[in-house]
C-alpha cells in the first residue's frame, strides 16, 4: 500500500493505493470516457452520454478492478475495448446475500413491493441498498447483491487526461 495525496482545489486528501497490480499510471488522476455494454450489446453506462469524463485515481479502489488494471499503463488519446469477467467487476452473486425477514418484525416492510429498490441499515447504521424480490402474507425477501453481480461486462475506454 502507499499513500498519495490529492489536491482538489484548496482541499487536500490522503489516498491509499491498493498494489494489487502494477503500472505506470497507479497512484495518479485519470480522467476517461467510457461505454460499458452487456455481452448483448445493451448499454448499461457511459461517460459520453453525460457529456463528462469520468475521473478517479488509479489502484485506489474507487473503480471495478479489471477497470482499473485496464487503463494502468494507458497513454492519453488511447481507446481500449476490455472484456471482464464477473470476478474483476462486481464478483459472483452470493446466495448469503438473499435474506428472508418477517414482516411482523420490519416496520414498514408492508408497504413494500416486489421489484423495489430500497436502503436498510445494518448494524452500525450505515444504509445499504437492497431489492425487495418477494413477498408473501407474513414474509419479505431482499438481494442484497449488486445488481451487476455475476455478468460480464464490456468497457471501451479512452483515456482523456492524466493528471
């Protein structure tokens, strides 16, 4: 791990870099357009469409990781087309995830219906996004899996500036 100060405006921030993987633009600024489509060809997202280049920095875990590694030793102007498999973007869904409550027990959760998106709060009180996938008389069940768990995705990126 090292740290890498940001400067953003008069602000300054401490950054820990994750070293899981190496290359010359680790621990610096990207700004990028991106696309990202499904194995159909569906687009999910892009940078373009916003009119926006995204920017983060690189190795510091503030992007999937096979997003990361994929514009580590990138140059400015340069478009790449990546493939990721599950495990280098949002992992496989995990059946843990998939819980079933009461709903004697939740207050609320009777007005909830299959399909919505809604936040609960684990233990500490941190919220955490959740879809209600169904629900019966006395029962409610939630996924709390990303909802990009377990596809493919597919990135075109082009690297706009490095800061």
């Amino acid at each position: 791990m090292a740290d890498v100060v940001l400067h953003v405006g008069a602000a300054v921030a401490a950054v820990t870099v994750n070293r899981l993987f190496e290359g010359k633009n680790v621990g610096k600024t990207m700004r990028v357009h991106y696309k990202g489509t499904f194995n159909d060809g569906t687009q999910f997202d892009s940078s373009y469409d916003r009119g926006e280049p995204l920017e983060f920095v690189c190795g510091a875990g503030m992007m999937i990781l096979g997003f990361d590694k994929a514009v580590a030793n990138m140059e400015v102007g340069q478009i790449v087309d990546v493939h990721l498999e599950p495990s280098e973007a949002y992992g496989e869904a995990d059946p843990d995830a998939i819980f079933t409550v009461e709903i004697d027990k939740m207050p609320g959760a009777e007005a909830l219906e299959a399909g919505q998106q809604v936040y609960l709060q684990n233990m500490y009180g941190q919220p955490f996004p959740v879809k209600v996938t169904a629900k019966d008389e006395s029962t409610i069940t939630f996924d709390a899996n990303h909802e990009m768990a377990g596809k493919e995705l597919n990135f075109q990126i082009e690297i706009v500036e490095i800061l």
